[in-house]
C-alpha cells in the first residue's frame, strides 16, 4: 500500500457527491487487517483497494472505518474516475472489478463514470409501525426490496426538509430507508438513510438507485432518467433500465492524494 487518493463520486465539483479513497497495489492485496486499519486511519467513509489483473481487470476490496463491505457502488466508480484520470486503461473499455460476490463492469460515458448493476425492484407493502412518525413526514407511498424500504412523499420538499429521529429508525426491521419525490429539476429525488449500519445518512447511494430505477420507469414511462440525491453534499447521477439491469452514472472528480491535501 502507497497513496490514497480521494475522489468524489456523483459530483461536478470538489466537495460535492459521496467521498471515497482509492489505493492502488502493485504486489497485490495486503492483508484484511492492514486494509482495515488504513481505512480506520483515513476517516473517509469507504476506500477501495485495488490490484492488477490484466489490462482492464482489477481486483477490489472495500473497507469503511468500522468493517469490509461486500459491494460498494460509488467507491467503484470513485474506482473506474481514478484509474481513467490517471491514464493506462482504454477510454474506449469497459473496466472489469473481480469482488467476492462477483463481477463489476464500469466504462466511460459522456459526463462521466456508470457502472452496471442487477435492478432489484420493489413491492408494495404496509408502512411499518412507527415509519411516518420517525420520518416526520405522510407517506403517499410504502415499498420495499431486498432489506430496505422505499417510500414516497408529497414534495420535493417534503424530502430536502427531512429531519429524521434516527434512533426510531434504527429500531424498525429494515436494513435502511429511501425516501423519493417526483421532480425537483430532475426526474426524482432521494435521500437514503442508514441508522441501523450507523450510518445516518449517505451522501449519495448506489444501491438505492437500482431500487429507485424501477419504481420511477413504472410511474414516468421512461427507461433513462435523471436524478438528484439531496443530502448535505448533494449528488446527480442518471439511471438507465435495460431489462434486469440498471446502469448508473454520474460525474466524479479526483481531488488529489489524500497527504497532500488541506
């Protein structure tokens, strides 16, 4: 392990869109637990570590300060930023990401970085007790997929001005909580929250989008859409729906080594 260098994914400026270290490893991956204490030493909420294949093949692992993720959706296209900013992978290639729940394929689009993932769509269900209350907000809508639960409201509004009581959310059988409203200069808008993995809110999540893809094709007649993520830095990403897949992308910019900066 050398250099971390920081990236924000979803995001057309420095500051903006969801942060995440990337560490590149010539001689191959270092042990769990000196990946784990690198990334308890950075502070930044995921790195992803990673080692050569072959020409556009990478072996990936993620690690936050606390534990190793199975997947992680921005740091891989924090990932796929770094490695094409830095030169020695072709513009024109899909980038292969080697993890232990299989492949990742990312590539270079106009405007940015997508990667491919599985939809993973969303059946109505009746709000758990509590839900509306520990939101603070009507639910006009309740689904859920997978371990989270994806919920409409009224406004575009009513979601920027959430104030969530993080310790009632926690306490409901879920994984986590997505919260979504029509517009808002986009064609939907979300935040996503975590309590339960302690994590409050997340800046900008991936995973939601292959959720939120189906949910809104359904409702707008559209396959490709545009979305904003409205958490404190904010982020914009496009989701496009081919069949069981879901492409995601968004802009990301590469801020520098994480030594170097202020």
């Amino acid at each position: 392990m050398t250099e971390i260098w920081l990236v924000d994914a979803f995001a057309d400026a420095e500051f903006r869109g969801n942060p995440a270290g990337v560490v590149l490893c010539p001689d191959g991956l270092p042990p769990a637990d000196r990946m784990q204490e690198a990334a308890r030493a950075a502070g930044l909420p995921t790195l992803a570590f990673l080692h050569r294949r072959a020409e556009d093949r990478w072996r990936v692992r993620w690690f936050t300060p606390g534990k190793e993720l199975n997947i992680c959706g921005h740091a891989t296209v924090a990932s796929a930023c770094y490695l094409h900013e830095a030169g020695g992978v072709d513009d024109a290639l899909p980038l292969v990401f080697e993890t232990g729940a299989g492949e990742l394929y990312t590539r270079r689009v106009d405007g940015g970085f997508a990667i491919d993932l599985p939809v993973m769509r969303t059946v109505p269900v009746t709000p758990p007790p509590g839900l509306e209350a520990a939101l603070g907000v009507e639910l006009t809508a309740c689904e859920r997929a997978e371990d989270d639960i994806l919920v409409e409201v009224g406004s575009v509004d009513d979601v920027a001005s959430l104030k969530p009581d993080f310790a009632a959310l926690a306490a409901i059988d879920c994984r986590g909580h997505v919260v979504t409203a029509r517009g808002g200069g986009a064609d939907f808008v979300s935040r996503t929250f975590f309590p339960a993995l302690g994590v409050d809110e997340d800046q900008v999540c991936v995973s939601a989008h292959c959720k939120l893809a189906p949910y809104w094709a359904e409702r707008t007649g559209r396959e490709t859409m545009s979305a904003l993520q409205l958490s404190e830095r904010g982020g914009r990403l496009s989701v496009t729906l081919a069949g069981d897949r879901v492409l995601v992308a968004g802009p990301a910019v590469v801020r520098g080594r994480l030594d170097d900066l202020p």
